[in-house]
C-alpha cells in the first residue's frame, strides 16, 4: 500500500505530477522508497539534494569526514556556516531543509565489511558517492550479495563516468573491473584536481540514474558505461556485458560474502594516516626547518606538478615530477641526503618508496607536504 501524499506534498511536487511517466502514482512510489548515498561529498551533493527534492522518502547518507574549507568549491551540500561540523549533519541539515517531509538517516562511521549489511539493509538502492576503490568493490559486492541497484560514478579532473550496476539484469563493477588497479596508480581529486562543476553534472546523472530505477521508467545505464569529457563537452557510451567468469555475479562465484576490501585493493586501512611514511623514512615540517638552519647539506625533491609551484614553493627546492621521478634518477646521488615532498604526502610517499627500491637509503619524506610546511615553518604560504 503506497503512502498518501499530503495537500502540501502534491503542491510541492506538481511539476512531477505533470509528467505522465511519474505521475501521482510514481510520486506516492518516490515518498515509499529509500536510497542510501555512499559519501557525501562532490558526488554525493547533488545526488543527495536532488534525491530529496525528489521526494524519495528516506535517504541515508554514510561518511565519517568533516566539513572543511577545500570541500565547497565542488560539495554545495555544505556551506561556510558548517566548516568544521560533520559532514553527515552538514548535510542532514540541509537536506531537511530541502524538504522536511522526508527522512535523512546519518551514519557517522566508516562504510565497511563490518558494518555495511546493517546500515545498507532498509534502503532499496544504494548510491556510490565515494573516492577510492576499496569502498567501490564493496559496495558492489553488496549490492550483488542482496540483489539491490548499485549507481556508480567517478569523476577525474574534467572527466567522469557513470553506470548502473544491477546483477539481476546485466553486469556488475567486477566484471568491468575483475581487479583493482596498483595502489598508488590512480591519483585521488585531492592529488589530481577536478573542476569544481564536474560532480555537479556527475552526480545529477547519477540522481536521474537511481530515481529512473526507483520508478521502473526509461532506459538505465544498466549494461553502459557513460564517458562524460567537460573540456569536449562530448558523451560516450561504452556497452558493458556480464562476465562469465566474474568471481561475484558470475555462475560460479568465488566471492560468497564481504571481504577485507583494504586489503583486496592493496592500500592502508581506515585510519592509517596518508602523509606518513613511516617513523623511520618521515621528517617532520619543523624538524627540516631546524636540520636547514643548521646548515646540514639537505637535497629538497619536490614531486609535485610545475603549475603547482605557482600556489606554494620552498626556497631551494628542485622539482622532480613524480611521473618523471623513475627517468630522472641518474640525476640524484644516492649518498647525498634528500627530503621528498608533495603537497600533503601522498605522493612523496610513492616517491619515497620508488627510491628505496632503487637502492636510495638517505631519503625522508616530509611528513604532511608542504601544506605542514605552511602551517609550521612558513606561515607566509598557503594552505591548499
């Protein structure tokens, strides 16, 4: 029995009731559903606000960050106002605000094997809003194991793609994508930069994606892979197909329950901070300054891009690109001692990790990038 819609709803929602694929049927078919969006941030912004205008009646939004500066060029679910607040209230808030007539479910927690059956099992469709494959094969293993929709998206400096990953009806993640790829191969939004606007177009689809799955109407990107480049402004379509010998959705499963999907992906758990190398190969910002004030003769690497010397530089630094790094190593001495650093140290740790294999045992990496540099030593430079 689908739920009434109130004299206030069918004001609020009108234009829908306008559209004979929707209706007033369809609509009562929204307020009777429920979505959980997988992260909110880029992505999960405009899914999040578009779903609850919508009027899909329960969402449930799972992220365990908080609202931060560098966040609002591209998360319009969050404002100035919440800078510092949980991401997840941030949202909630604005949400609820959005249209109070639904309900916003806020998981504060990270979405894991060992959590995401609970907080996924009430909710019809999940949407995956997140970053980093390790949270990208367990969605879709879940939604394979519960026989539930799985929208997906990820967006990449001006490029993004989405899909609906429905087992019941055609492919899942793992049959496009059987493994993960290298740690360290794909660079995160926060390393590589993406247009603000881009998880606005990305995320809207995936809303129009999970409302279209949620009525039973039009055509789904079931069994496509849609290409989105903003720089062409061009739109491709890749056909997907199941794939026989997939190790979840194929006939003879391998994969049977919820695995340790850091570990499958190869990558540090939950937790493990990003800037460190380890005690033994990190320096500290205010550490370098100290060991430079002395006078001690240290070779400063940056591996950050060329553009990037326009935001922030440390004086006498020499860039070595990390793409570049492995050509160029003929040019460092292995018996001088160096400090690699990027912005924050995620890519400093694969360069460190690259020297040590090649033999380099005098290297550190400046825990924390030049950003700690900033807040520590510099006070003059930016924070990005």
């Amino acid at each position: 029995m689908l739920p009434e819609l109130s004299r206030e709803e069918i004001l609020r929602y009108s234009r829908h009731l306008l559209i004979p694929e929707v209706g007033l049927a369809g609509q009562r078919k929204l307020k009777a559903s429920s979505a959980l969006v997988i992260g909110t941030g880029g992505l999960g912004s405009p899914v999040a606000l578009y779903l609850a205008a919508a009027g899909v009646g329960r969402l449930g939004l799972v992220d365990y960050d908080v609202v931060d500066k560098s966040n609002l060029q591209r998360q319009v679910v969050h404002g100035t106002g919440t800078l510092g607040q949980l991401k997840v209230e941030s949202a909630r808030a604005r949400l609820l605000d959005l249209n109070p007539d639904i309900q916003v479910d806020a998981f504060n927690e990270p979405f894991t094997s060992a959590n995401a059956m609970r907080i996924a099992e009430p909710f019809d469709i999940l949407v995956d809003c997140t970053d980093n494959f390790p949270t990208r094969y367990l969605s879709n293993d879940l939604c394979v194991l519960t026989g539930k929709p799985n929208v997906y998206a990820a967006v990449f400096r001006f490029e993004g793609q989405a899909s609906v990953f429905y087992a019941k009806e055609g492919p899942c993640y793992r049959c496009l994508f059987p493994e993960p790829p290298p740690p360290g191969l794909v660079p995160s939004c926060a390393d590589a930069g993406v247009l603000g606007v881009l998880p606005g177009t990305i995320g809207t689809i995936q809303a129009t994606e999970a409302i279209k799955t949620l009525l039973g109407i039009g055509s789904s990107l079931v069994g496509r892979l849609l290409l989105y480049n903003a720089l062409d402004m061009t739109f491709e379509y890749v056909k997907l197909k199941k794939n026989p010998s997939c190790k979840i959705c194929g006939p003879h499963p391998e994969v049977t329950r919820l695995i340790d999907y850091d570990a499958f992906c190869g990558v540090p758990g939950i937790g493990h901070e990003e800037s460190s190398a380890g005690r033994d190969w990190d320096i500290s910002a205010t550490e370098l300054a100290q060991r430079i004030q002395r006078g001690e003769k240290l070779r400063l690497i940056d591996v950050r891009e060329p553009h990037e010397l326009e935001i922030s530089y440390i004086a006498g630094a020499e860039l070595f690109p990390l793409g570049e790094l492995a050509s160029r190593l003929p040019e460092l001495d292995s018996a001088q001692e160096m400090v690699v650093f990027c912005k924050a140290g995620t890519r400093s740790r694969r360069a460190l990790e690259l020297l040590v294999s090649a033999g380099f045992r005098k290297v550190k990496n400046l825990k924390g990038g030049i950003n700690a540099w900033a807040e520590e030593v510099d006070l003059s430079l930016p924070v990005y």
